[in-house]
C-alpha cells in the first residue's frame, strides 16, 4: 500500500479505529468493526471473481465479518471459501487495499462502519465456483471490464486499476 499515498489518510483511520477499543474485531461493537475481503483472482491474473450480494443487492468481492478473529487475511480467505466454493485459493501478499463503508440499519441492526481490509486471493487451475445463500449470483469478470465499468462500486473500480497497474497497465 506504500505506492499509493493517496490512502495515507484511510490508513490513518484505520490505525486509530483500531487502537479506539479492545472489540473492534467483534461484530457487536456497534460503531463498527472490522472485516476481511478477498480480490479473487484467476490463475492467469485477467478475470475477478465477484458476487451479487444478496442483502446489499449489488457486485462486490467475497469478504465477511472478522467475528474476533485479527488475522484478517485468515478471515478473508475462510470468506472466500465460503462464499464461492472455490478450492485451492492462495493468499498473496500483504493487505492489497482498505475500505470504511456504511452499513445501512437492517432489522436488528443499527446503521455501523465496517473496516475492510482486502487481500489477493488467487485461484488455482479448477477456478470452478458454487453460489451460496449469500448471494445471487458469481461470476468471474476481466479486471479490465470491472475497472471501466462505472455500475460496479467505486472501491471494486479502484481495486481493478490497482491490480493492473500492477503491470503498469491502465484503462
């Protein structure tokens, strides 16, 4: 994350909602809490993986509820399996990207912050998924598609152009 300074502030958030209280990895810590996600991507590093959210109704990348634990990219990979059913998935790297976004109120919960903390997870050969009750859909997207297409959200749009300027390419 050090080549995008541009998240300095993000950071900045992140590291005093952190040292703000012991729960901020609970979900019951009602101002917010963490999470974890995972850039899912193929083996050949062209397509992502994404899913119809069925709660949020909208494309986003597999991730959920750190539920205590602080290892967060253990989180995100349990999430992704989870999510997608995709075997043989492998974390790469450190933390890829950050998000803090509003959770809107639901039925018994209150309108919170989550603290997103996004990790690469790439699959293997057999990048065959199964959708579960979570979401409406998966489906795998070329990167490139996914950075220019200005319907998905602007943190999935933002984490497109980051893998591929990676290669130093752009849309």
């Amino acid at each position: 994350m050090s080549r995008h300074l541009e998240e300095a502030g993000a950071v900045s958030i992140f590291t005093d909602f952190l040292n703000s209280h012991s729960a901020t990895f609970e979900r019951a810590h009602s101002p917010g809490h963490f999470t974890g996600s995972a850039w899912l991507v193929s083996a050949d590093s062209a397509r992502v993986l994404l899913m119809h959210h069925r709660k949020l109704d909208r494309w986003l990348q597999p991730g959920g509820h750190a539920d205590g634990d602080t290892d967060l990219a253990r989180v995100a990979l349990r999430e992704a399996q989870e999510e997608t059913g995709v075997i043989d998935l492998r974390i790469e790297g450190g933390i890829f990207d950050i998000d803090r976004h509003r959770i809107p109120a639901r039925a018994k919960e209150p309108e919170h912050w989550h603290y997103d903390v996004r990790y690469v997870l790439r699959a293997g050969a057999d990048d065959r998924f199964v959708i579960n009750e979570e979401s409406r859909a998966l489906a795998w997207r070329p990167v490139v598609d996914v950075a220019a297409d200005s319907s998905f959200d602007a943190s999935l749009r933002r984490m497109a152009r980051k893998w591929l300027a990676r290669d130093g390419l752009s849309v």
